[in-house]
C-alpha cells in the first residue's frame, strides 16, 4: 500500500542521526509555537524512518513556558533567567522505529535552530563554525536535551 504524503508550503525543518537508538535521535524546529498544527507534517515526514506513527510522547505541559535558546553564554543565560535545562523533547513510535527529538522552540534565531539540528542529528559542522557563541549555545542545548532525555522514561 502507498502511503499518499501531504504537500506542504513549507519544508518540515526535522533532522534525524544516521544512527538512531541513543538518548537523542535529532531536532525539530517547528514553525511556530503551535506544535498541533504542525504535528501532521512532522508525522508525514517522519514516515519513511519509522513508519506509521503509533505513539509520541512530549516532556512538558501546555502551561509550561517554551525554553529560551540563546547565543548568551550559560553564565549570562542564567543571570537572565534562562536555564540551560529543561529540553523539549518528544517521542515519537512507529511501526517499524523509534526517535526522540529536541524540539528547538520557533523563536529561536536561524543561525542557532541550524546548528542545533545538525549537533542533535550528530553532523558534522563547518570548521568555522567551532567556538563561536552559536556553536556553543548549540552545543548546550544538545548536551541538556541528551542529559533529560537520557533520564525520560518513555516505554
């Protein structure tokens, strides 16, 4: 059977490791805050790793504000109140696969959204690229997604 796709406007902004299994699988940088909306096309998108989505399970609540991704050093972000904890994360089974994502909030710079999908999707960065701010937040994130997602009981 043919699994017919939707087409959307916009490309699905997802990356997924080569090797999937670990504590974290890859990113989702939604479009916006309205993660319903969007869920659709993540699914469809997903499909051709996992299959036919059975399951996805997230780590937060709808009161719980979004975290704040920031090219701020983590010392300047907790001065302003920005934790580098508490992750987003989301679970999503299927039929034939698993995958955890970091789900990098819409307000997040592109600059940023980039380099966190491609350190939580385990590619390789642009030498010139290392060391700066954004690197760094990136890297951050990514450690503080793996670190909650490694204690994420989702079975």
């Amino acid at each position: 059977m043919t699994r017919r796709t939707r087409r959307t406007s916009s490309p699905v902004r997802v990356s997924l490791a080569a090797t999937r299994g670990g504590d974290l699988d890859g990113a989702w940088w939604p479009y916006s805050a309205s993660i319903a909306a969007e869920l659709p096309n993540l699914v469809d998108a997903l499909y051709p790793a996992i299959g036919e989505v059975l399951d996805i399970r997230i780590n937060w609540n709808q009161t719980a504000p979004a975290p704040v991704m920031s090219t701020l050093s983590a010392a300047a972000s907790l001065k302003m109140g920005w934790p580098g904890g508490n992750q987003r994360l989301m679970a999503l089974a299927g039929d034939s696969a698993r995958v955890r994502l970091l789900v990098v909030p819409a307000m997040t710079t592109a600059a940023l959204a980039v380099m966190v999908l491609r350190c939580a999707a385990g590619r390789a960065l642009p030498d010139v690229d290392g060391g700066t701010p954004a690197f760094d937040a990136a890297e951050r994130a990514v450690q503080a997604a793996r670190a909650e997602s490694a204690g994420w009981r989702t079975d």
